[in-house]
C-alpha cells in the first residue's frame, strides 16, 4: 500500500518524503483510517513498528483541517500523554517532520528541567502537546495549561506508565479532559489492569493488534551465552573485542549497576557512558545525541531510561543482566532491528538467570540460540533456596558495612 491511498493531505505526504518513508508500516496502514474517521482506537503495539506515525499523522491531519487556516490563536487540541522524557521529545520530533508543512504547532513538556521555557512556548500557543504526566499535572496546578478543550487525547505506553506508578496522575488527568472527545490507547502488552484501565478511557474503540509482543521482534537475532556471575564484565569485553560492533546498546538492571558497566567498560578504553533516571537531563540528552550519532561506541542504560530510545539503525543490543520480566526483554530486543533493520540481541545469562531465559523463550515461543565457544562458560550451579537466604542476608550485611564506613569517614573528613 502507498501512503497516498490513506487519504493523506499534500503537506503531510511531502513530509513524508522527506522522511525518505516509502510505504506505511502495518500500524499505520491499519490505524490511520479509523483514526481520520473519529474512532477511538485500542491498539496493541510495541515501539520500533512506526507506533509513533501511526496516530501523529492522522492528528495533525485532523487538526490541520479544522485549525490550519484559522487565524485564532491555537488551543490545545490534542494531548499526547507518555511515561518519558526521552520518548515525549522524540514523538515531538516526530510531529515536527511530519506537520512541517502545516501549520499546525505543537510543544513537548516534561519534568526534571526547569519549566520557564516550556511556560514561555505554551503561553505562544499550540495544538498539540506531548507531555510527561507529573510535568503536566504540575502545569495545570498552576494555571498555565487548560486541557478542557482537547479533541483528542492519545496515551501512549499504558503497561509502562503502569510499570512506573502513574495510574493515579492518569486518573486525574482523564478527569480533567472533556468526555466528549477521541481517544487513542496504545500498550505494549494487555495485561488484565490494563485492559480495565482502557475501558474506563474508551468509547466502543477499535481494536488493533499488530506485533504481538510474545511474537518479538521477528528480525533480531537472538543469542545467550551461558556464563557465571564472576565472569560477566571478562565476558562483555570479549564479545566487544572479537565482535567489532559499532554501536552497541547494554542494558543493565539497576542505576548503580550502569554505572558500574559503563565505568569499568571505560577503563578498558571502550567509549561508553551510562543514563539512567539519576543523571541530570542534558546529560542524558548528550549521552544519547553522542550515541545517535556514532560519537560514542557503547551506551549502557536501565530500562527505564532506555524507554523510546530510537536509533533506526542499532545493531545490538546486550543484556548484561536478564530481566526477570519476559516483557521487559522484548521491550529491549525490539531497541535494535526497528522498522525492518537487522538487529542482534546478545543476553549474558549467570546461573540464577537460567530461569528467567526459560521464561522468556516460552513468551516468544523460540529458542535463544546458545553460544556455547566463548572462553567463560558457565560452570556454576544456580543457588538453592537456602543459599539465596544466606547470600541475601550477607548482601545486606555488606550494604550495612557500606554505609556505616562511609558514614564514618565523612564524619572524620568534617573534623
Ligand atoms: P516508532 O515505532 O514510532 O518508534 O518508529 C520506529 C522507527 O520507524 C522510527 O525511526 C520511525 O522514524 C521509523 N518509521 C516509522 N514509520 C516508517 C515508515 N513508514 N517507513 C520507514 N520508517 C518508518
């Protein structure tokens, strides 16, 4: 199918162009129809299948229409609600390709930053705004943002905003919104909460299923390596040493974790750096433009901060550590091989994750494929309950010791 035969406008298939966008994804030859129509839509997507697109274009079609020629100043008619800062500044990118020949004008809002410029460009006016839910309700406290007169609301990554406790900013947001209006749901699973939370946002929607998530990402090929807990940082240097890999995505489990990853990773000369939800903003935004950029070779990130990280041509992506979530390892696969690019999903499993690899390999119904001549095999055997009590009781002992001489030398540092 061709982008012309979803009754597009000029503008928006010249930018589409631009975008060097040949022919619509599945997402989008299947949502922008219903979209244009008024319906409601529940769709069930993962990032990486033109998502984004999938519900920008249609909006700022819509909006174009009604808006586009009127000298009114704008209002908020649309409201793009999303979980990160990384992933609200990359759809509002998006909508700026695609509306730029438009006239349609639209802002991106979210927290950790100071909010006098965001303040200074919604008090200019706009139609559409994407926005993180604390920033949001923040702004609306204070008066600076109305969002009664939305005509079409989109939340985008229900089971991650979730994930992250925003349920109740959700809640408060859906009640500041007029019930007569479009609205658009997308989630990347269907648990049962989240279904729930789709009836009480949705008018009689249409459904929309593309990639299910158990499916993953049919164009990443996936491999383990077997190894122990020891072994793991001798292991990653040795995958990046022998396999050449440019630009290379690791995903750690915990922040102080990535930092660990990406420090001892420099010390080996390797360019890397770590984002995660403690480093400041414009760090995070550095990091990642570096990343895009090829400027720096590796980027180590936690699941939450690696959230809409869209690079289109990410080749690998390891897990250093493997999520004991079958989703959440979906969700980092599908990081690489995104719109069709070939993709590598390296996982470095230590014995107490054998199960979790069991369990994902039954969610996507395949077998990972096991790397077995790589110099640190798994010789471990994983702990039994009693030694996971033991070794969890001595962790935190170490944790306590941790502390207590930390405290002690800063208190001999003030003296
Ligand atoms: P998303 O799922 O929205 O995160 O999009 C994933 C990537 O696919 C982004 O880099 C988009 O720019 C790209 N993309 C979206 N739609 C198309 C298309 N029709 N043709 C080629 N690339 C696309």
């Amino acid at each position: 199918m061709r982008f012309e035969e979803l009754g597009l406008i000029k503008p928006i298939l010249k930018a589409l162009k631009d975008k060097n966008y040949q022919e619509p994804t599945e997402i989008q030859e299947t949502a922008i129809p219903p979209i244009l129509k008024r319906k409601d839509i529940l769709g069930c997507a993962q990032t990486g299948t033109g998502k984004t697109a999938a519900f920008a274009i249609p909006i700022i079609q819509l909006i174009h229409r009604i808006e586009g020629e009127s000298n009114k100043e704008p209002v908020i008619r649309s409201l793009i609600v999303t979980p990160t800062r990384e992933l609200a500044i990359q759809i509002d990118e998006n909508i700026s390709s695609y509306a730029k020949y438009t006239k349609v004008k639209h802002t991106v809002i979210f927290g950790g930053v100071k909010q006098g410029k965001q303040v200074t460009r919604l008090q200019k006016g706009v139609h559409i705004l994407v926005a993180t839910p604390g920033r949001l309700l923040d702004l609306i406290d204070q008066g600076y943002i109305n969002i009664n007169t939305v005509k079409i609301f989109v939340l985008d990554e229900a089971d991650r905003m979730l994930d992250m406790g925003f349920i109740n900013d959700i809640k408060k947001i859906i009640k500041l919104l007029p019930s007569k209006r479009q609205s658009l749901f997308f989630s990347a699973t269907m648990p049962n909460n989240i279904q729930k939370l789709s009836k009480t946002i949705l008018h009689n929607p249409q459904k929309i299923e593309v990639a299910p998530v158990s499916s993953a990402a049919e164009t990443v090929k996936q491999y383990v390596y077997y190894t122990n807990r020891t072994s793991k940082k001798k292991l990653l240097i040795h995958i990046l040493e022998t396999e050449g890999m440019k630009q290379v995505l690791v995903f750690a489990r915990t922040k102080r974790g990535a930092d660990r990853i990406s420090r001892d990773l420099s010390k080996q000369k390797f360019r890397a750096l770590a984002i995660h939800g403690d480093k400041a903003q414009n760090q995070r935004q550095k990091a990642l433009a570096m990343f895009k950029e090829g400027k720096l070779r590796i980027l180590v990130a936690t699941d939450i901060a690696a959230r809409g990280i869209d690079i289109s041509k990410l080749k690998y992506v390891i897990n250093y550590e493997i999520p004991n979530l079958p989703e959440t390892y979906v969700h980092r696969i599908g990081r690489s091989g995104r719109a069709g690019e070939k993709g590598i999903a390296i996982s470095l499993c230590e014995p107490e994750e054998n199960q979790f690899v069991k369990d994902i390999q039954k969610l996507i119904n395949k077998k990972l494929i096991v790397v077995e001549d790589h110099p640190f095999p798994q010789t471990d055997k994983p702990m039994t309950e009693k030694e996971k009590k033991e070794w969890n009781k001595e962790k935190q002992r170490r944790k306590q010791e941790f502390f207590a001489n930390r405290n002690k030398n800063k208190k001999n540092r003030r003296r």
